[in-house]
C-alpha cells in the first residue's frame, strides 16, 4: 500500500489487489480496519487492451475495452 498526502486532512491510497489474488480481501479489510475503520471511496479500476496499435483495432475492440 502507498500513500501521498495531498492535503493535511486527504491521504489517499493504493491498494494493489487482483483478481487473482487471494488475500486481495483480506489485504483490503486489514488495511482498512489499521487505517482507522473505514473507506471513503473506493476504485476499481479494470480494463483490457489489444497488442495491436489504434490503427489496426476493429469498430468492436474500443467498445469492448470500454465495455470491460
């Protein structure tokens, strides 16, 4: 987990926690609860992108990374 203050009282955080990873919960609830018991906002922040370049993508494959 990472943090930089962005004001006295704002301090925002990064918890990295895929899909994959088992004690991506786990990890969240304890961080949570040694941060002082609560979560104000939460990102999830997903996404999928093709190996090709912008000029060789489909009509579909833009909406289908947005879609995801």
């Amino acid at each position: 987990m990472t943090s930089t203050p962005i004001s006295p009282t704002v301090s925002p955080r990064h918890l990295g926690a895929g899909q994959h990873s088992s004690p991506g919960p786990r990890a969240a609830a304890e961080a949570t609860e040694t941060l002082g018991g609560r979560i104000d906002n939460l990102v999830s922040n997903a996404g999928i992108y093709p190996s090709t370049t912008t000029a060789e993508l489909t009509d579909e494959e833009p909406d289908a990374m947005l879609a995801a």
